[in-house]
C-alpha cells in the first residue's frame, strides 16, 4: 500500500479533479524494490509459454480498456487521446 501524501490529478482543461492519488514514500519504493527482488526467483522459473500466457493477458486486459484508459490518460495531460491508442505510437 502506498503510504505518502495524497494529492488530486486535475483534468487540465476544466481543472474538474479526476482521481485522488498517494506519492510513493521512499519507504513505498523501497518495498516495491525489494518485493520486485523476492518475485524474480519465481518469475525466472517460469517457462516461455507461460510468460507469453501472462503478458498476452495483461494486453488482453489493456486493450479491453483502452478507450477508458486513453481519456484518462488525455484528461490528466498526458498525451491525445488519438496518439494514446494508436498501434503505431511507441511506449
């Protein structure tokens, strides 16, 4: 859990509040990092297939949001919406 100062995330053309979110502590990232450090053993005895399973379902799960996550995303003052779900924009 995320234990640092919350703050709101502000649509910047209305300046509405979209989501209320917590900073990451140094505390937060340590833990990240070490629960990270403890998944990997488990991660790396994983076969091929089965990272190819795992990371087709988080893209599965992705693209089924893609719309709500691209104006989010265009809400918040990241990139537009059209270049948040083009196949052709880089990560």
């Amino acid at each position: 859990m995320i234990n640092g100062e919350p703050f709101s995330v502000e649509n910047r053309v209305t300046d509405a509040v979209i989501a209320n979110v917590h900073s990451a502590s140094p505390g937060d990232v340590r833990e990240a990092l070490a629960t990270a450090v403890a998944a990997f053993p488990i991660w790396s005895a994983t076969t091929e297939e089965q990272r190819v399973a795992i990371l087709r379902g988080l893209a599965d799960c992705l693209e089924a949001h893609e719309e709500e996550l691209a104006d989010w995303a265009s809400r918040s003052g990241w990139r537009a919406a059209r270049m948040s779900v083009s196949p052709s924009a880089s990560c």
